[in-house]
C-alpha cells in the first residue's frame, strides 16, 4: 500500500514554512505553471457591525497570502481565489466585505489575482446517487484546486476541515439541501469531497477552534499546517490533531469505506513534526440540559418555564448562527422569574409536542413544518431564511420577552475581550502583507 505523504509543520510565524509544509508532500507535483488553479479559503462569514475575532473562525491572510506568492514564484498566471461567506446585511457580511476586510484587493494588484465571489458565479447541477447539488462553475473547472480550510471542529460534523470547506463551492440552496430532513449532512459533505478532489489541501492550523465553526467556539494557538496532495490523508491527521478519532468522523468513515483505506492513519507517512506531540483535546458540540430544554447555562442560572431543544443537523448554517443569538438575548433576558412557559423551535423536522402557551418557531422551515400543528396554543413565526436579527429582537419583545440587543453585543464583546493582551494571538494574520 502506497503511503499518502502529509506535511506537518509548526507555523512559528515563519512565512518560508507555509513552502515547507507543501515540500514535505511535494504538494506541487502535479502542478504546471499553465493549469488555471483555484484556491479554496474558508471565510464562512465576516461582521463589520459587532466585535468580530477570527481566530480559527477563518483561514488567515498570511497562509493565503503566501501560497500565492508560492504560486507566483512556480510561474503559474492563472491564480483564483474563490469563496461565498454567509449574506447579511445587519452585519454586513460577504464575500466581497470579507476580501476587503483582509486586503485581499492587494493580492489581485500584486500578482493578478483574480477574486470570485462564488454567491454571484453561474452553477452547474451535478448529479450524485439519489440527489443532485448546484455546484460552482469555477471550481469543477479549475485545473489545479487548493483547499485551504481551517482547524476547527463543528457542531454537526464535528470536524469541519478539507473535506467540510468543500461545502462553499455550492449554490445557496444546494447548501441548504444539504441539511436534509432524512440524509445525514456527512454524507453531502463526502460526496462534494469526492466530486472536487482538490489537487492539494493545506489546513491552516495557527489556530485551531474548540466547539467551532463560529465565532462563540474557543480558539487555541496550534501554530501548525498540514498539508497534502490527498484531503482523506490531511483530514485524517487533523482529526487526530483535535484529539479525536477519524472513525468517528461520518464523512471520514464513509470515504474509507469507498475507497478501502484504513482509518487509524496507517496509511499516512507525516512528514515534520509529530502528530503525538501536538495533540489537543478540543469539544466539538455544546452541553444540553438531561431533558432537553435548553443549554446547561440555563441549568445554571436557575431558567424554568421554558423548553428549547437541541439543534439537530437539519438547522442551516445562517440559522444556526442567529440561534446562538437567540439563546445570548433569552439569558439576558431572565430576570429570575421563570419565563411564560414557552417553547423555540429550530431546523426542519422538529414537532411541538404541546402543552405550551407559546410556541416560537424560528426559520422559514420549521414554521412549514409546524404549520398545520394542532398541538400549537398560539404560533409565533419568526420569518426568514435566515430570520433577522432586528426582528429577533422585535418579536421577542411583542411576546413579553424584554430581549435587548446591548446583552447580545456585551456577549460579542466578550467574546473577542478574552484574546486581548494574549501575544500569540494576533491581528496581522489576517491582513495581507503591506508592501
């Protein structure tokens, strides 16, 4: 058995070891300087509106930066970078605001790199065993794809590195479908991995996410990169870098099976550093109270007369967000008197089992699914896909519950309060180089 090569580094803010990780597995092999090559970051959001830290949210400036650069001096001209961030205007969150926010403008002056917006590129309908996805023109037509996620774990598929970034390259509603009532999200997230097959992954490493992917999980200065020319090999040791096991991993499982690979890193030679002496031990999902009525803060702060049950895989990403909200504005707003017994319900399949004088039903899906519920007292749709924040706070607030968006932005704060005054953490990794 052949063994996939995966080059493991330590960042140490060395630029030059960005070009080693890729050496060590001769990332470049199959490389010409005519192939139109594609690079894949994962900038899955970006907020100009509240306190914002990146930190293993999305792939740094500086690794991107310099596996262009790299590019460049390998004499290729035809350089993309493609990507489609979360759409929201309350934040002003997108593609475009987060290429500007990382000066990634620079780079199209600097080496004539061309920027897409993937939201905005023509699709193409792939057809897969059973379902059909709308996927973008430029990376199944790309010669030369780099996948450049980041290392984080997921609340849904507990990982989200080279295969999981892959996810990007779909039409908003193909995304969307992905979070099926009866299909497992890993099993999208395999076949997306199996249709791009991207010629080189590099998983940006200088900080890893613990309970990801977004900006409420916790970051961790790894300083490591990993790089393949297989994704399986580089997700592999990833996985066992976050200090879980690739078995376990639904996607991971479902392409070794496919293809006959072992799943215990067997087939992998790490080239560099060890994966032994880098491991974390990082959570990938969120406590839940034993019944199933809300987060184990609400154990904690004492909070009755309300039941919120757990996210399932089915709630998308945009709605997955805002419901992390949601949950910020109802802690803030309890006062000690247990809420109106109520219910919040979230994703696509979930029922109102009754007994409820209010029921809030968040999203467009679960508002169809609950539609003709005759368990229902009284329904309070909150509209959207995904909701809006200001109507969040609105509906909340026309139903008794006194939610103020200042708890949110306090929390938001926070949130980027506790990497101040850290040295390892820093700023200018996500800001391309200035001249």
């Amino acid at each position: 058995m052949d063994l996939a090569a995966v080059g493991l580094v330590k960042f140490a803010d060395e630029r030059a070891n960005v070009g080693r990780a890729i050496e060590l597995c001769d990332g470049f092999k199959e490389l010409t300087a005519s192939k139109r090559v594609l690079l894949k970051p994962n900038l899955v959001m970006w907020d100009e509106v509240l306190p914002y830290p990146k930190y293993g949210v999305i792939t740094t400036a500086v690794v991107v930066e310099e596996v262009v650069r790299l590019l460049k001096e390998f004499g290729c001209s035809d350089i993309t970078i493609a990507e489609a961030a979360t759409e929201d205007k309350d934040i002003n969150s997108s593609t475009v605001a987060a290429y500007r926010g990382l000066g990634y403008p620079a780079l199209e002056k600097r080496y004539g790199v061309k920027l897409l917006d993937l939201n905005e590129e023509p699709y193409e309908k792939v057809d897969f065993d059973g379902f059909s996805l709308n996927m973008a023109v430029p990376a199944l037509e790309a010669d030369f794809l780099i996948d450049l996620p980041v290392l984080k774990t997921h609340n849904s598929t507990k990982v989200s590195l080279g295969f999981k970034n892959l996810k990007g390259c779909l039409a908003r509603r193909s995304k969307t479908f992905c979070h099926h009532r009866e299909i497992p999200l890993d099993h999208f997230v395999h076949q997306i991995g199996e249709k791009l097959a991207p010629a080189l992954t590099l998983i940006d490493g200088i900080y890893a996410l613990d309970r990801g992917p977004a900006v409420n999980g916790t970051a961790h200065r790894a300083d490591l990169l990993i790089a393949s020319r297989d994704m399986f090999a580089a997700d592999v040791v990833g996985t066992m870098l976050l200090g879980m096991e690739p078995a376990e991993i639904g996607h991971l499982a479902a392409y070794a099976r496919e293809h006959n690979l072992p799943l215990d890193g067997s087939n992998i030679e790490v080239k560099g550093e060890n994966i032994s002496d880098h491991k974390m031990q990082l959570k990938w999902d969120w406590g839940w109270l034993e019944d199933n009525s809300g987060p184990t803060a609400f154990g904690r702060m004492g909070i009755e007369g309300i039941y919120y049950p757990k996210y399932d895989d089915t709630i998308c990403s945009g709605c997955a967000f805002l419901n992390n909200m949601v949950l910020i504005l109802l802690l803030g707003a309890y006062k000690g008197e247990p809420f109106n017994n109520i219910e919040f319900l979230t994703g696509k399949v979930a029922r109102s089992r009754g007994g409820f004088d209010k029921t809030f039903l968040f999203g467009s899906c679960i508002i169809r699914e609950n539609r003709d519920n005759p368990l229902i007292n009284e329904a309070v749709p909150i509209k959207g896909c995904p909701p809006r924040a200001e109507d969040i706070v609105r509906i909340l607030n026309e139903h008794g519950i006194n939610a103020d968006f200042d708890s949110y932005l306090l929390y938001r704060s926070s949130l980027a309060a506790r990497y101040e005054e850290q040295p390892q953490f820093k700023e200018q990794h996500f800001a391309v180089s200035a001249l």
